[in-house]
C-alpha cells in the first residue's frame, strides 16, 4: 500500500538534484487531471504551469498521510494526462538555472 508520502521520495530519488532542495513535508501535491494528447501541447500546458497560472483548489491538496489507491482508485493514474502538481514552499523554484523550468515530459 503505497502512500503520497512514497511518492514523494521516490520522485527526490529520482530529481536529486532539483527536488533534494526542499524537504519531503515541504513538498504540496495536489490531484489533477490535465490531458495531453501530443508533445506540442505538453510544452505549451508544461509552461503554464511553471508560470503558476494552473487552477488548483485546497480540496485537490493530496496529504501525505493519504493512500495513492485512494486519490487514483483501482484503474491507476489516467494514461496521457498529467494527475500530480508539486508545488515547492511558497517564494521558492524548483530550478535557478535560465530557461530551465520543468524536466522533459514522457508521456505513457
């Protein structure tokens, strides 16, 4: 039974380097559903949000107390949609590097 909590350091694992800034409390995720039907478009919704101008309300705020199976139910994550925002501590970035706002998209 995995939990948000999980989830939260398997991503650090993975994005050491941009994610191992912050702390795993520190880290806000929220449960979205945001379909992407091609490349082209992956970058234009990956920019907005990076500009922060993605609505998402306190009831889609995942606690990391919370089992995934409960925020995605039996069938799992929606295939070719991004379902989880990270959002970092409040006046922070997930990178400092120029041009360089969010890692590459491989849809599934």
């Amino acid at each position: 039974m995995l939990m948000v909590s999980d989830l939260v350091c398997e991503m650090k694992n993975a994005e050491p380097s941009i994610l191992g800034l912050f702390g795993n409390s520190d880290l806000i995720l929220y449960k979205v559903d945001i379909p992407v039907s091609h490349n082209a478009a992956c970058d234009e919704i990956l920019e907005t949000i990076s500009l922060g101008s993605v609505e998402h309300s306190e009831d889609q705020k995942l606690r990391h107390s919370t089992k995934l199976s409960s925020v995605f139910g039996t069938t799992g994550p929606l295939k070719r949609a991004i379902n989880i925002l990270v959002k970092p501590p409040t006046g922070e970035s997930f990178d400092q590097r120029p041009k360089r706002r969010h890692a590459p998209f491989v849809p599934h």
